[in-house]
C-alpha cells in the first residue's frame, strides 16, 4: 500500500461563490458549513497529525448530524417538485454518507492520512455533486415554483368567479323573498317562501356540481 500522503493532491482551501449556490437557503447554509469545516481540516493536515485528528473527529460528527438533516430536507422537495433524476440524485447522497462512515471506520482502525483523503473526497463532492446536481435540481425547482404560482393565481382568480356567482345567487333568492313577504304575512305567503326556497336549493345542487367540474379541470 502506497505512503504517500494524499493531500499533496489538494494545494488550496475551497472558497465558496455562486457556483455552489442553489438559492434555498437551508440547503446553502449547510453547504457553506461544510465548505468552512473541510477548509479547518485542510489547514489541520497542514499543522500536524494531532490537529488534523481533531479536526477530522469534528468534521465526522458535523457531517453525519448535519448532513442527514439537510439531506431529508433536499430529499422532500426532490420528492415534492417531481425531479426527473431524484432516484438518481438520492442514490448519491447515500453513497456520500457511506464514505464518510467508510473515512471514520478507517481512522478508527489506524490507516494512515485518513483526514487528508476526507479532505481530497469533500472538495471533489462539493465540485461534482454541489456545483453540478445541486444546481440542476435547483434550477428545475424554480422553474417548477413559478408554475406552481401561476396555477394559484388561475385557481384564486377561478374561485374569485365561482364566490361571486353564488353572492348574485343568494341575493336575487333574497330579494325574490322579500317580494313575496312584503306582500303580507299570511300562512300562504311562509309556505310561498318555503317553496321558492326549496327551489333554489334543487337549482343550487346543479351549481355545486358546475363548480366541481370547474376544479377538478385545474
């Protein structure tokens, strides 16, 4: 097995800027933690052996509470918007999890340079999982948001039409009503009443049923 120290491969810290940003702040936040936590263990590998074992135990314990909760959140809304690649896109973040479990496993065991490999194998996620699948699926999901706006408004400006259907309904029930009664108060007037009422209730099953069609086409 080769001695050489993998980290003669990575000359310089990571710095964050647009490419890795995807514009859901839970998400970017997380991102930028990570990049901030492998650029502690790159500049511990540096320093030494005893820091970059602590620094290395610090990023694993970040990396497998953090991850999984940022992982669940990007997870749902693959999930939730449709993402064509999402089997795809979870699939990595799994093999993601098993590397840095693989990395602690290593280091438990006394292998060699562990932390400096878990520094080469960050920078390469963060420059082919972050700033290329990451940023897929978040121009997909904007896209996919402003649809999903443009499908409210029409459903509000529908309704808005239904609500005020029904308003006109119940105000020429009422006004026919208030014919019928200011007429006189007699027995047959009530019964009157009754039977327009009972009219418009039979008439307002077939506007109800109108208004399911005019929903359910949306």
């Amino acid at each position: 097995m080769s001695t050489r120290d993998p980290q003669a491969a990575v000359s310089h810290k990571m710095v964050w800027n647009d490419n890795y940003t995807v514009g859901i702040k839970q998400i970017d936040d997380m991102h930028k933690e990570l990049i901030n936590s492998t650029n502690e263990l790159f500049e511990a590998c540096t320093t030494g052996n005893d820091a970059a074992a602590v620094s290395f135990k610090n990023t694993i314990r970040m990396m497998v509470n953090h991850t999984k909760e940022v992982f669940a959140h990007e997870e749902e809304l693959l999930d939730l918007s449709g993402y064509p690649e999402r089997i795809m896109h979870k699939a990595q973040h799994k093999e993601f999890m098993r590397n840095i479990l693989e990395h602690q496993k290593k280091f438990q065991s006394g292998v060699r340079f562990v932390p400096n490999s878990l520094v080469r194998f960050l920078i390469e996620w963060a420059s082919s999982h972050i700033a290329i699948e990451d940023k897929k699926f978040a121009i997909y999901y904007a896209e996919k948001i402003d649809e999903m706006k443009i499908t409210v408004q029409q459903t509000q400006k529908l309704l808005m039409g239904v609500k005020k259907f029904r308003q006109l309904a119940f105000s020429m029930l009422l006004t026919q009503l208030k014919g019928i009664y200011s007429q006189n108060s007699s027995e047959e007037t009530v019964n009157k009443c009754v039977e327009v009422i009972n009219a418009f209730l039979i008439k307002n099953r077939k506007v109800m049923a109108a208004d399911y069609v005019i929903i359910k086409s949306l």
